[in-house]
C-alpha cells in the first residue's frame, strides 16, 4: 500500500492506487492522484468528478463505463455523455480512472 502527502497528511491507497477511506477525498486529493496520472485537471475533468460524486452519493457504487455515460448524457447531455467525449478526458478508461481522481471505490466490473 502507498500514500499521497497533501498539506502534510499522509493518504493511505490501495494496491490500485484509489483511496482506502473515501472521507480522505479532497479537489488537493484529486489533484494529486491526477499528477500521479500524468494528468492534468480542467474544468472538463471537474465537472465528471463532480457527476461521479453525485452518482455514488446517489446509488453508493462506482458507475461502469456504460452506467457512467448513461448518467452524464442525462445530467450533462449527449455531447458530454458519450464514450469519445470521455476516453478522451479519462485516457481511455473513463469509470477506473474518473472513479479513481474522485475519491470512489474502483467500480467492481473494473479490471
């Protein structure tokens, strides 16, 4: 197991590298875990984490891919919710990664 260091707290991760308690969520947090992605947030990026945290508060479960595309074309509308729109923000694993940046469970379906 690792750990992110944000404003001198230590984050514990699990061996995938999401958050073992879900209350240590922060944006600095997903910042963080971003720049271990090698990527960088914009108010894209932001707006689909925002969508997520909404979803698990929702349902309390990470969305798969295609539940997560479904919700984002009901919130955000089609443009925003589709799988071009998403693997290009996400790097081609949009539920795993974006589950990850905000502070969820890796969805179970999810390798």
């Amino acid at each position: 197991m690792s750990a992110l260091l944000i404003d001198g707290q230590e984050i514990a991760l699990d061996k995938d590298g999401f958050l073992v308690e879900l209350s240590d969520w922060s944006p600095a947090a997903a910042e963080a875990l971003a720049g271990l992605e090698e990527l960088q947030l914009s108010a894209e990026h932001w707006e689909i984490l925002e969508l997520l945290r909404a979803f698990y508060a929702e349902f309390q479960l990470s969305p798969a891919t295609r539940p997560l595309i479904k919700y984002a074309a009901l919130k955000l509308g089609p443009e925003k919710g589709n799988s071009l729109h998403l693997n290009r923000l996400f790097k081609g694993t949009p539920a795993k990664l974006a589950a990850k940046l905000a502070g969820l469970p890796k969805p179970t379906n999810c390798l």
